[in-house]
C-alpha cells in the first residue's frame, strides 16, 4: 500500500491521518518539500483556505503540487486550494483543477450540517458529509466528473489525478471517499506511472 501525504500546516490533519492508516496506508504529515517524496498521494485538509495557501508558497510545497504528479484528495479548504477560480479572491492557491469555487457557500443559515450527497460514487447508504462553512463549486471545466451534489450544488467532483469535496469525510465514520482516493485513483495513478 502507498505513502499517502496529509498536509499538516494547519487544519484538521489528524483526522485524516487516522482514516488513511484505518484503511491500511502508510501516513506521513507533510511540512516540507521532501516530505512529498515518494508519496502516492496527499490530502489537502479542511481549515484556513487563505492560511494553508500562503503557507503552500512560504513552505515551497505548491510548485511540486502544481506541477500535477501526485494525486491530491482536497477536503473543504483543501478543494478551494484545487480550484483555479475562487469567486472574488486572489488568494494564493494550486489551480489545478479547472473549477471555480465559492467560499462559505450555504450562507449564515447553513454555516454548519450534515446532509447525504447525492450521486456520490459508493454502494450501499448514501455517503453523508459533515458541511462547515463549506465552499461549492459554481463552474467546472470539460474534464471535471461531477461526483456529488446537496440542494443542486455541487459538491464533489473529479479530474484525473484530482479529488475534492465540499465537506468533511474524516470527521464521520463512514471511510468510502478515503478508500475510492486510494483504490481509484493512487492505485491506478501507481500502474500508470
Ligand atoms: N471557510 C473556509 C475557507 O474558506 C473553509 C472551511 C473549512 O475548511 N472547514 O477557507
């Protein structure tokens, strides 16, 4: 099983990493460029978008992020770093993924809930999502898989090597967005390369 990287500048990082090892992958919290090495894929953390996207640059882990190598599992935060347009912001971020984002998205009334996503790629019960002051997305480019939405807002979705969802996985029980990261997308990233 892979390295898998969880960007540990701030935000919630633990969760993750508990997941991950729940489901049989080796974790490393990642602070510095050589940290990325060898990993077969990273989790960008929800937290501070503005925050974790100026420490990106400072740290000198967003060039080797950019440049589109290893497969990136953004969550809250970490999709709005993925997105190359976030609505009324130049805030520092990836861009790698052709999306345009809308921070804190549901408005005052729905700052914090969880809600079933529609649409999402798993069997079984409908994958629920833990929202917190959550972004959606507004726009998506021709090679974006629109993977999930909640009240037509879409709120997970795909390219390529991408993965980035709204809302929290790490913080409910239910471990199927982390294993489709790992078995469809690093697995398969891994036989590629
Ligand atoms: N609202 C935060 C931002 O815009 C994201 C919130 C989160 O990651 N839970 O950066």
């Amino acid at each position: 099983m892979a390295t898998i990287g969880v960007l540990a500048l701030q935000g919630a990082v633990r969760e993750h990493a508990r997941v991950l090892a729940s489901l049989g992958a080796e974790v490393r919290l990642v602070k510095r460029p050589g940290d990325l090495e060898g990993l077969g894929g990273i989790v960008l953390p929800g937290g501070e978008s503005t925050t974790i996207g100026m420490l990106l640059e400072e740290y000198e882990l967003a060039p080797v992020l950019r440049a589109g190598e290893i497969p990136i599992f953004g969550t809250c935060a970490g999709m709005i770093l993925m997105a190359d347009e976030i609505e009324g912001s130049d805030q520092p971020r990836l861009g790698v993924m052709r999306v345009t984002v809308r921070r804190n998205a549901f408005g005052r009334q729905r700052e914090s809930f969880e809600e079933a996503i529609d649409g999402a790629p798993v069997t079984g019960d409908p994958l629920r999502g833990v929202f917190i002051r959550a972004p959606y997305v507004t726009d998506v480019g021709p090679d974006v898989e629109i993977l999930g939405r909640v009240d037509g807002k879409i709120v997970l979705c795909r390219q390529g090597r991408f993965l980035a969802a709204s809302f929290h996985p790490e913080l409910t029980d239910d471990r199927r967005l982390h294993r489709y990261f790992l078995e469809e997308i690093v697995q398969r990233a891994a036989h590629l390369a």
